[in-house]
C-alpha cells in the first residue's frame, strides 16, 4: 500500500534542487505524481504530490529532512484520506486591467462571496502594449458551486473598480 505525501519547498534558486528531490524520492521507489514548480525573486518554490510505499515513508521523509541542511526548507504533510472529489463546474478566467494596490484582495474577496474556491492563480505585472502603464495579468482556474453560474463570477469581478476585463473559458 502507498502512502501519498504532498511536499512544500522553498530555497535560493540554484541548479539541481528538483533533480535532489527525484533521487530521493526514487531511493524509496516513490512515484512523483504531481507537481508546481517556480523561480521567483531568486527563489525556488515548489509543492510536490508523490506516493511511497508505506514501509517506505518514514526513511523517505527522513532523507527529505537530510536535504535541509543543503538549504532547503521541506514541509511534508502525510495525506492520511483521498479528499473525495466533489462535482464542480470548473471556469478557467484571465483577468486584465490597471495594476493598483489591492488588487488580488479585490478579486479574492469577490469570489469568497459567491463561494467560489480557486484551485490555482497565476499574476504577473507587465507593461501595456501601448504605454508604459503597468497591467495586472491573472489566470485562475476557479471551482464553482452549485448554483453559481460562470456569468456571474464575470459580472461581480467586472463591477470591481479597476476596469478590469474578464475572459472566460468552460472546462
């Protein structure tokens, strides 16, 4: 039986870390089964899904403890239960318009009300095309209650106050 453990790691970038973690993770006959990984201001971060068998864990995570003397901080949460796959309507969405302060806590706070939980969000801040005006990027991938329809997930975020325009795509 397989025991699933999903990993939190954050480190100075520098070449090598992912490659550390798949040896240890291969030591244990682990399979890596999902993963996010980035470079941000000179960091690494990453979240890792795998699976080791049971007899295995306690001398995988051990090892994954070794690694944190070479720089790494790890945070290994065991998942003792598969969390049972609810039926969502999933909504993946771009959302453009003027960066301003508070962005993010704008358009997080809309959803919360409408219940509506985000699954992932990338942003980023790029210049626009045509000016030096700085732009907020975003794309979500959001899981919508019953009831909830995409269409209002646009209006509630479309009535926020940095003209923001919302782009909808059905998964």
């Amino acid at each position: 039986m397989n025991q699933t453990l999903v990993l939190t790691v954050l480190s100075n970038d520098r070449p090598g870390i992912v490659k550390e973690l798949s040896e240890v993770l291969n030591e244990y006959e682990g399979n890596w089964t999902d993963s996010r990984m980035i470079h941000l201001a000179g960091k690494f971060a990453g979240l890792l899904k795998a699976s080791v068998p049971e007899d295995n864990a306690d001398g995988f995570i051990a090892d994954l403890n070794n690694l944190q003397d070479d720089g790494l901080e790890i945070a290994v949460e065991l998942v003792t239960e598969e969390a049972a796959e609810l039926e969502y309507k999933t909504l993946s969405l771009e959302v453009v318009g003027p960066d301003t302060s508070g962005i993010i806590n704008s358009i997080t706070r809309k959803l919360s009300q409408l219940h509506v939980n985000i699954q992932e969000l990338e942003s980023k801040q790029r210049p626009a095309p045509m000016s030096s005006e700085l732009m907020f990027y975003a794309n979500l991938t959001l899981s919508l209650p019953e009831g909830i329809t995409p269409e209002e997930v646009q209006d509630a975020l479309e009535e926020l106050p940095n003209q923001l325009m919302v782009d909808l795509n059905f998964s």
